[in-house]
C-alpha cells in the first residue's frame, strides 16, 4: 500500500521501522545505480574519500584495508568488498600501495574524487523532486528524535 492511499491518521499508525527501511534500500540503489552509470562504484567513492586529506581523513595518511573498513563501519554494505574496490582504483591509478599495505591516494585519485563529488548535486536533485527543504529538515529532525527515543545515537 502506498502512502498516497493511507489517511493521515493511518499513516501515523505505520512503523517508523519498515518505512525507513524500504526508503534506505530504495535511495542507496538509486544512488548506486547512477554511480555505475558514471564508471566509479559507492565504496570507491567511500575508498577516495576516507583517504583524502581535502575530505574525511584527517591528515592524509595512507590507511590499510582493516584501517578503512573500521573507518566506514557505520556505512559499509555486508555486499562490499573493498579488497576488489581498491583493487579497480590501485587499476587506475588513483591509489598507490606501499610495502606496508597502506593504501594512499594519487593526485590522479584526488582529481577523480573531486569530479564523482560534482556528480552529487544531480543525485540529489532528483531524489529531492517536490521536497522542499523545510519539510526534509523536519524529517531528519524526526528521523533523530526516533533514533534518540530508541537509545541510539545520531550522528
């Protein structure tokens, strides 16, 4: 049942926990579909960008493969298999790997991160179609008290 053929009333009686779920599978497919179409996969992007010292990393430094997996443990699918992703980019060379098996990041692979950035904008733009910002805000507003109310944390 769509939420165009449930009642106000009935849809506050829905559980939070099925629609958050089926909305995560729906927006991280979309977004990895069009990844794809792009030439670069979601734990690429993830790989580029923990290792960045212009994004996530804080200094810069080379990671090992236990190091990012840790380092993306809120985020990272059981499906992903980093070893394979980084494989593909060390392909391309926008990775580098040295004698101790840290991974760092090229000016090739810094270039590549910045330019599959610029392809966030379009992304978002479609899955923000007829949402205005004010009711996202109040949605990720209720979306934490949810994650509060459960005992969680919201990052």
């Amino acid at each position: 049942m769509t939420n165009q053929q449930l009642s106000d009333a009935e849809l506050a009686s829905q559980p939070a926990a099925y629609w958050t779920g089926v909305a995560y599978e729906a927006l991280i497919a979309y977004i990895r579909a069009r990844q794809v179409e792009k030439g670069y996969t979601q734990p690429q992007f993830w790989l580029l960008r923990n290792l960045s010292r212009n994004d996530i990393s804080p200094d810069g430094e080379g990671m090992t493969l236990p190091e990012l997996r840790q380092a993306m443990t809120s985020y990272i699918r059981p499906e992903d298999d980093l070893a394979a992703e980084a494989e593909v980019l060390l392909g391309r060379g926008w990775l580098t790997r040295d004698t101790e098996d840290r991974l760092w990041l090229t000016e090739e692979g810094e270039q590549a991160r910045v330019d599959i950035a610029g392809a966030a904008p379009a992304i978002r733009a479609v899955l923000h179609e007829g949402v205005d910002d004010a009711d996202y805000v109040t949605t990720v507003k209720v979306l934490q008290r949810l994650i509060h109310n459960a005992g969680g944390t919201a990052a």
